[in-house]
C-alpha cells in the first residue's frame, strides 16, 4: 500500500461511519459525545474512527476546551476532488449527451410506432 | 397524495463517482430511458459517436464487433490537438442488462481493465453501474489523474515546448 496522502485519504474515506462523521461535522464543530449519539456504537469505538479521520488530516481536534470539538477540515476532501474532476467531466459531460440521445431516440421509435 | 405526485417525477441524473476497492472505480447514473435502448446506445456504431466524450471531442473510430471474444476500438480527437484511443475484448454480452469488456487506454498499452457494466430498469428509468477493475492501485491512480481528457504525454509535451520557450 502506497502512503502518499491521497491514498491515505481515501482509506479513510472507504468507510460508511466516516463518511457519515465527516457529513455531520460538515455542519459545523461539535463534541465526540455528540458525535456518537446517531451511531450505536461505544465512544472508544467512535474515537477509533476519529482518530483515523484525524491521521488522514480530514478532521482537526480542538486542544482549548475539555470537550475537545471535532471540525471538519476541507483541504484533503478538496484534493479528493481535484484528483476525480476531469475523469468525472469527461463522463458527466459523455452521460449528458447521451441524455438527449435518448430522448432522440425514443421520440424517433414513437414516430416510428404511427 | 396530491395530484401532482402522479406525474412523472424528473429522476436524479446525478453521476456517482466512487472507489469502492483500491482497484476499482464505479460510475453510478440514473438515464430516463428504458435499459433496452441504453445498452444499445452503448454497443452500436451509429449510436455511440453521438454521445461519447465531450462536446468538443470528436470520434475518428469508433469499431465495435459486439461478441463474446470480439474487438472493440475508440479513438477520440482532443479540443487542443492530438488523439487518444482505447480499445478492448468483450467478455459477456447479456442484452440488455450486462456488458462485461476489457479496456485498455493506449496511453498506458501494458495495462488492462476489465469493466463491468450493468443495467437495471425500473419504471422506465435505467440505472447503470459502470465498475472498472485495474490490475493495481497505481493503474487505476494513473488512469483517474489523466483524466482520459488529456493524455499525459500530450501535456507534457506542451509543458516541455512551453518552458523552451520561456528561456
């Protein structure tokens, strides 16, 4: 397994809970407890998952307050998208053509019917 | 239920893009067409230029021999100059519902692809889900950063014709 920070990241993104984590502290910073609440899961078993989010760099704890509060950080979730963009351009773009092919050819096919 | 609720409601077209292994990559889209048309919009000749790639590529060859054990071969022109091609086998062919191919980006001619692509058809709408297995993470990496739109070479090229002009 390569450990280039890509790769890291998408390790850590493999994964439902994690990805659920991120989308909640996408909502802004909160606590582990709070955190925990959605998912039937023991806190050490959410902190497991927060500490792998946390080495991947997609999330920051807060060292001021007891609580210590998560929050999301953007910059690798944003290489994850600058690395898939012009692959999924190419296939947006492709998919939006064949869109309106297929309605070309369906209305075809009705004429075609009469 | 209200009486709009009865009409046809416009299906999410969203494209999914996902790396569910290390080796692979799906592409997830919902088309507002029944599969039969789809999978033939896919696998005939006189469909498949008038949708594959982007609006300002266009298809110099496109040759398909839609059989297990038969060839398959795309070549695409890029907007700034320069062609890139793609060619395969296909594995099964299952109309109208599974396509299994392989695929090999003649930038990268030693790396081969298999893709799997199936259909599924509800209410008239056609999802398909589109799943490219690559022999490593690194092909696949490879594959995703060329982004299929310039061939590294090409770029490189420029890059390299650019900074002999900026000496």
């Amino acid at each position: 397994m390569p450990h280039d920070p890509l790769s890291t990241t998408l390790a850590a993104l493999a994964d439902p809970t994690r990805r659920a984590i991120l989308a909640r502290l996408a909502l802004g910073e909160t606590s582990v407890t709070e955190l925990a609440r959605p998912f039937e899961m023991s806190l050490p078993a959410v902190s497991k998952h927060l500490k792998v989010l946390e080495r991947a760099g997609l999330i920051a704890r807060g060292r001021e307050a007891q609580w210590r509060p998560c929050r999301l950080e953007a910059k690798p979730l944003q290489d994850v998208a600058a690395w898939v963009e012009p692959y999924r351009r190419f296939w947006e773009e492709s998919f939006e053509r064949l869109d309106d092919y297929l309605k070309d050819l369906q209305s075809k096919e009705k004429a075609d019917e009469r | 239920m209200n009486a709009e609720s009865t009409e046809t409601v416009t299906p999410d077209t969203t494209l999914t893009v996902t790396t569910p292994s290390d080796r692979e990559i799906t592409l997830t889209r919902v088309f507002d067409a029944p599969r039969r048309l789809v999978f033939e919009a896919w696998t005939r000749t006189e469909h498949v230029p008038h949708w594959y790639g982007c609006a300002s590529m266009k298809m110099l060859v496109c040759e398909i021999d839609l059989r297990p054990g038969g060839a398959w071969r795309y070549v695409l022109s890029q907007p700034e100059g320069g062609e890139f091609g793609m060619h395969g086998v296909y594995r099964e062919v299952a109309a109208p519902d599974r396509l299994v191919y392989t695929e090999v980006f003649e930038a990268f001619p030693d790396h081969e692809a298999l893709v799997t692509m199936i259909l599924e058809e509800q209410d008239g709408k056609t999802k398909m889900t589109a799943t490219s297995l690559y022999e490593s993470v690194e092909v696949r990496d490879a594959v995703i950063a060329s982004g299929m739109e310039s061939g590294a070479a090409e770029s490189l090229n420029r890059l390299a014709e650019r900074v002999e002009t900026m000496k």
